[in-house]
C-alpha cells in the first residue's frame, strides 16, 4: 500500500505529465493557450491575477530550493536551518498569503462574473479544484507545520523519485499534511497537460532579444503549418 | 538595397455610400463563428464619431502604436520589452467586450411558440442592446455621441455639430498591414509575423499563447481575441484569394468600387529611419521614401536580385496603388502618426466640401468656388487633416484641389466644352495626366483597379499530389491560421 501510493503513483503522475505534454505540444498546438478572460472583466482579473502569479512563481522557486537542494548543502554554503526556516516560513508564507488571495478572487471572479463563468470549460474546473487544495493545503502545513523539518522527509523522497529509487519510509514518516499535500500536488501534475496550465511553459523570455519585427515567408510558415 | 513586395490598398472615400456591404461579406467569410462574434475585420464607421471599438484612437488611453521616447528613439507606446512580460498576467491596456459591444441574438422561437394572441409574436433580443459596431452610425445619436470623437478633440478649434452645419463621411476600415506593425513588435511570443513575399500580416496561431498583447498594441485595435480558444486573429487581406490573384472580398463586394489593390515595393532597411522621423509632418514623405519606383533601373535590378519575379515587377509597375499615391498624388496613409507605416491609403473626400458650396447657393462643379472654399472650409480640412496627414492641412488641401480640378475639368469635357488646360495647370497636372486620372477614379474598371499577380506556386504536380487535405489526424491541412471552436 505504502509502496503502491509514494512509490509507484509519483511515476504514473510524471508519465502522464511528460506524455500528455508531448502529445499535446504535438497535436493540439492550436489549443495551448491561457485562453485570457480579460476581455470579458477586467477589474478583478487586474488585481488577482498578477498577485496570483507572483505569489506562484514565487512559491515554484521556493519548492526548487526546499525539495531540490538538500539541506546539507545550504548548511555547507553557511546557511544555518534555524535562519533557513526563518526564511522559508517568512518569503513561503507571504508567498503563499499572495497566492490564496490572488486565487481566492480569481475564483470569486470565475464565479460571480457570468460571462467568465460561461467562458470556463470543464477542465478550469478540474484545474481549479486540483490548484486550490494544493495550494490552500500548502499554506496550512506552511503556517502551522511546527516546525516539522521537511526537508529529513519529504524532501529526500522526493529527491528519490528522480534517481529510481523512491524512499518509501522517508516521506511515510512526514506529518498527514504533507502528506496529503504532496498527494494533490501529483493529482495537479497529471492533470497539468490537460488544462490550460500548459501556458506556465510558455513564458516568453525570447522576447526580450529577438527583432520586433518578425518576417517569415509563405513557405516557412507552410511547412510549419502541415508540420 | 533589400527589396521586398507589399500588397497595398487604397480606398477612395468620396465613393463610400456606407453601405456596410464590405463588413458583412467580410463577417461572412472569415468571422461568423464563435468566439469572434464581435470582430468585424473590416468596419466602416462614420466620421465624426466614435468609432470601432470606441474612440480607438484615443492613444493617450489605449497605447497603440509607437511612439518617439526622449532620446528620439521609437519605442511601442505601451512600453519596452521587459515591462511588456511584466505586466502579461494582466494587460493594462486592454479594451473591454463593451468598447466594441456585446453582440446579441433574438429569441426567434417565440415568433413560433408564442400562443395565440391579438398580437403579432415579437423576437425579443436576447441581452440588452446598448450599443454596437455601428452605433453611431451615419450621426445617429447626434452630437451627444459624436462629440466623444477623439479626432474632433485633438481639433484646435470648437467644433459645434449642429446639424444644419454638420459634415459627414465614411470611413471603411481593414487591418493596414503596415510596413512597421507594432501588433507584431507587440507580440511577445513572435506568433506574428509579415510574410516576405507579400507584406500580408498573419497570426500563427499555433504559436500564439494568448497574450493578448498585440491587441493593445495595435493602434487601429485591427487584432481581435478570439475569447473561445484564447488566440488572436486579424484580417488576412483574404491571401487564399489573393495568391490566385482573385481580389479580397471586401474589394470585390464594394457597392461603391472604391478599393484598389496592387503592390508596393520596399526597402525594408529603410523602415525603421522612416518611422522614426521626428517631425510628424514629414512622416508622409519619409513613410513614401520607403517605398520604391518599379520604373527605376536600379530599383529592378536590386528587386531581381532579391527574388523578385518579372510578373511581380510588372504588376509594381501597373500598381494602382502606386499611381495613387505618386503620379496622383492623392492617396494619403491613415494616421501616420502612429509611426507603423500602414499600407491602406485613402483618397481623403471632397463631398463634404462640395456640399457646402451647394448648401450656399454656388455652383459646386465649379474650379473657382472649389478652390476658395477648400481652402477656407477649416473644419472638415482640419478633420481630414488629423485623420490622413498628422494635423497638416496642406497635403489634404492639395489633394482636394486636384478632385477639384477633375471634376470642373471633366466638366467642360462631358458638356461637350473646349477642355480648359489651364484648370488641371493649375494644380500641377496636364490635361492629358487628368483624364488618367479621371479614368481611374470615375470608370474604376475592374482590370485597373486590382493588378494582383499570381502568388509563386510549386509545380501542379506537387500541389495536387498532397492528397486528401484532411489527414489521418482529422486536421485540415490548408496554410492557413488554424482556427478551432473548443
Ligand atoms: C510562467 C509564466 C506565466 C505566465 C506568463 C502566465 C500568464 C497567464 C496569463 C496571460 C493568463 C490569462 C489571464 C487572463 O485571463 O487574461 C493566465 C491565467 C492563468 N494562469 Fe498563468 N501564467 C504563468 C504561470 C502560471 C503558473 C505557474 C500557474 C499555476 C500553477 C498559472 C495559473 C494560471 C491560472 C489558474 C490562470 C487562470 C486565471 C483565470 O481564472 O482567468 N500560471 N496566466
Ligand atoms: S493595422 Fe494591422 S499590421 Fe498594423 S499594427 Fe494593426 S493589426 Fe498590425
Ligand atoms: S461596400 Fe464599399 S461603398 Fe459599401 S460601405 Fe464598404 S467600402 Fe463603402
């Protein structure tokens, strides 16, 4: 049971993942957007969404340095935990108080706005239900964790998944929030190609060197197009 | 020297009876479908008013186009690269659905349903209706609605639009597939782009993300989100057609035969210095300079070394549009101080001019009263002028005495009179030069008014040989913009 959840679902979550993006980038190009609602409301949108979206990207870093970066190398850097917990509570906490806010009126605008509403497929649903828990989950264990050291438990599993090797009992010794926590975030993992969070891998950073003015010739972008 | 073609339109406004014929079968063709309800690729708004979405051209608001930072150097409007992926989770310049309107349908199946009454059974609309692409239309609404008019704003005099006095023409609009499209610059994932060939503006929207940048940094507001799949899309100077030589629908629908279409050669090194210019009256010339005379010898020569083929330097050669806007001289750009060159040129109106002369009891066909009140009417000069040339009444001034000219010159010759030389003299021209001129505005056949050559095609064999254009994976296979209804 223990094996079937922490050692062998992480893989059938990161196969979907890798494969529905493949298949996906291959041959749905035409639907890989974040499908802006912008034109329907505006108000809302500006103040949830770039608060939501800081507040993400902000806490996709933190996840890198605290499940990536094993702990004795922050110590060996002069870092020591009592200071990288003071960090982690307070960058990840108001980092994930920006994140729930800017979702939380994200949702309401989903909700509320009928036309955003009407706009919304069946897989914003999924997404969103997938997203908040995870999210609001996080922030729970992040601000009421007492001071349970992750990064002997969760982390080290985590770490484990990716060299084949998964440390069942490392994670098994975790709280039941980060647990669950990090259950929902493999449902969200395999959702991801599915929904319109595949616009996360999009971020168009090109722009900042390429010329404005983009020519192409009718043959190149034939070819593109029967690709 | 780089040479590239560029497929051009000119528009000659005297002959817009705003029929609205152009908007529909250009909806018909490419914009009945979900999600772009609301996108008219061509529109045609009446001038003064506020135009589609409303007051688009207000830039202080909406941020379209380039514009000339302190150093002289152009930047989008909106801002430089980097704040433009800052501020991508949330577009600060975007307009609302309700700045074009929300489009609206009728409960027809009341008229079915309805139970017997003493009434007829209406179709009631099915959202309210509070305005529209065409709200305004022909002054409908009056001066209470076309005083929001941002051109008559930027006017430095006080417009009053008492009907008695008011001045009125159409505007039909498409995307100008300019030379410098800030809706390009604008688009962070490069999913815009001009085609070499034929400097026809697309979107590829297999690469667009919906960032909806573009759409705010069009200063004509000519890019339009689709709000079902999220991706953009814009008037595609219908190239299916135009590649076989056929002209766009909008041109060929024309009740009024009003479009012409051909190419333009350019270089487009030179676009950048042109667009840059610092004084914007002198935006025309610079934007003109750009483009290339197909009759000079070392302009054929660069154009063949650049791959450009005899029949498209034949076609430049024939270009209507061409001969508008050079040996006429009467084509003018539309806004050029948006800096993005655009290529749809418009022969400004003379009716309202004329009108005014008739509306005072004097002969309107007549060279003298024309003259005179061309260059007394200050109004609708001014008005053309913010419109065509940057706020500078002497082009538009000089394009009116010309349309002047031919039409007291023309005159005498259709009455059967000796043709009075000294009428098209005095605008510059020969007889001979105006009786062209006359041919192409007033006769406008159809082979003179679209010189559109052959797109360069592989070999039959190979283009029929592609097999059932529907592939196993059920995608349509044409290249063009993929469009999908989620
Ligand atoms: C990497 C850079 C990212 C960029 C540039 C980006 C950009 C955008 C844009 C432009 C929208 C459309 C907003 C509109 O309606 O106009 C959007 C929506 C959204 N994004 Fe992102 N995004 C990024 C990353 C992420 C990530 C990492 C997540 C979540 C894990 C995320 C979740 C969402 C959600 C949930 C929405 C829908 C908001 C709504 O309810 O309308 N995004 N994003
Ligand atoms: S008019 Fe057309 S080419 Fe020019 S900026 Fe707008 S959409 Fe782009
Ligand atoms: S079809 Fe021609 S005459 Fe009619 S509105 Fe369009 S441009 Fe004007």
């Amino acid at each position: 049971m223990r094996l079937a959840v922490w050692g062998v679902l992480p893989y059938l979550a990161l196969a979907s993942f890798v494969i529905g993006l493949a298949w996906r980038y291959r041959y749905d190009k035409a639907g890989w957007t974040a499908r802006s609602s912008q034109l329907h409301e505006r108000r809302l949108l500006a103040l949830g969404s770039p608060l939501f979206h800081y507040g993400i990207l902000l806490t996709a870093g933190g996840h890198a340095m605290g499940l990536l970066i094993p702990a004795g190398w922050t110590r060996a850097v002069g870092l020591s935990d009592g200071l990288y917990r003071v960090v982690a509570f307070g960058v990840g906490g108001m980092a994930g108080v920006m994140t729930v806010t800017g979702l939380a009126i994200l949702v309401y605008r989903r909700l509320t706005v009928r036309a955003v509403g009407r706009a919304s497929l069946a897989s914003d649903l999924v997404m969103y239900v997938l997203l908040g828990t995870t999210i609001l989950m996080g922030l729970a264990i992040t601000l009421t964790g007492n001071g349970h050291d992750y990064r002997a438990t969760v982390a080290p599993w985590f770490r484990s998944i990716f060299v084949l090797q998964p440390s069942v009992d490392a994670i098994a010794q975790a709280p039941f929030g980060f647990q669950l926590h990090a259950l929902v975030a493999w449902a969200l993992i395999a959702a991801w190609p599915y929904t319109r969070l595949v616009h996360a891998f999009s971020l168009p950073l090109g722009y900042l060197t390429r010329p404005y003015i983009v020519y192409r010739s009718r043959e190149a972008s034939r070819a593109r197009a029967m690709d | 020297m780089r040479v590239l073609a560029q497929m051009a339109m000119v528009m000659n406004l005297d002959k817009c009876i705003g029929c609205h014929t152009c908007s529909v079968t250009c909806k018909q063709a490419w914009t009945n479908r979900g999600g772009v309800e609301y996108a008219w690729f061509n529109n045609v708004e009446t001038r003064p008013g506020q135009g589609y979405p409303r007051t688009y051209q207000d830039q202080q608001r909406w941020r379209g186009g380039w514009a000339l930072n302190r150093r002289g150097r152009l930047k989008l409007r909106s801002g430089g690269r980097l704040r433009r992926l800052l501020s991508l989770f949330s577009n600060p310049h975007l307009p609302k659905l309700s700045d074009y309107y929300e489009p609206w349908t009728y409960d027809y199946q009341n008229l079915i349903t309805a139970p017997a009454g003493d009434d007829l059974p209406t179709a009631k609309p099915t959202a309210p209706i509070v305005w529209s692409a065409n709200w305004d239309d022909s002054l409908g609404g009056g001066p209470e609605l076309a005083q929001h008019d941002p051109v008559l704003k930027t006017m430095s005099e006080r417009v009053r639009l008492e009907f008695e006095q008011a001045f009125m023409f159409y505007l039909p609009r498409i995307c100008e597939h300019c030379l410098n499209p800030s809706c390009v610059a604008a688009c962070p994932s490069g999913a815009i782009y001009k085609r070499t060939e034929d400097g026809i503006v697309l979107v590829d929207s297999d690469t667009c993300r919906s960032w909806r940048m573009c759409v705010s940094g069009c200063p004509y507001k000519k890019i339009f989100l689709n709000h079902q799949t999220g991706k953009a899309e814009k008037c595609t100077f219908c190239f299916p057609r135009i590649e076989l030589g056929m002209p766009t629908v909008c041109a060929q629908t024309c009740v009024g035969r009003l479009r012409y279409i051909g190419i333009v050669l350019y270089d487009p090194d030179r676009v950048l210095e042109a667009a840059s210019v610092r004084d914007e009256h002198s935006l025309i010339e610079a934007q003109k300079r750009v483009l290339l005379d197909p009759r000079d010898p070392s302009v054929v020569e660069a154009a063949l070394a650049s791959g450009i083929s005899e029949e498209w330097l034949e076609a430049a050669r024939r270009s209507p549009v061409y001969s508008l806007i050079f040996d006429y001289g009467l084509a003018l750009p539309l806004h050029p101080e948006y800096r993005t060159l655009p290529m749809v040129w418009y022969i400004p109106p003379l009716s309202p001019v004329v009108d005014a002369v008739r509306d005072t009891g004097f002969d309107g066909e007549d060279a003298e009263n024309l003259f005179a009140a061309v260059d007394s009417l200050r109004i609708p000069i001014g008005y053309l002028a913010s419109l065509f040339t940057a706020g500078d009444p002497a082009p538009v001034r000089d394009v009116l005495r010309k349309l002047a000219a031919m039409r007291a010159f023309m005159r005498d010759i259709t009455l059967g009179r000796e043709p009075d030389e000294s009428i098209p003299a005095s605008v510059g021209m020969t007889g001979e030069l105006m009786y062209d001129m006359y041919r192409l505005l007033a006769i406008a056949k159809a082979e003179d008014r679209y010189v559109i050559p052959h797109a360069h095609r592989e070999p039959t064999t190979e283009a029929f040989n592609d097999g059932c254009s529907v592939q196993d994976s059920g995608r349509v296979m044409l290249p063009m913009p993929k469009v999908r209804a989620s």
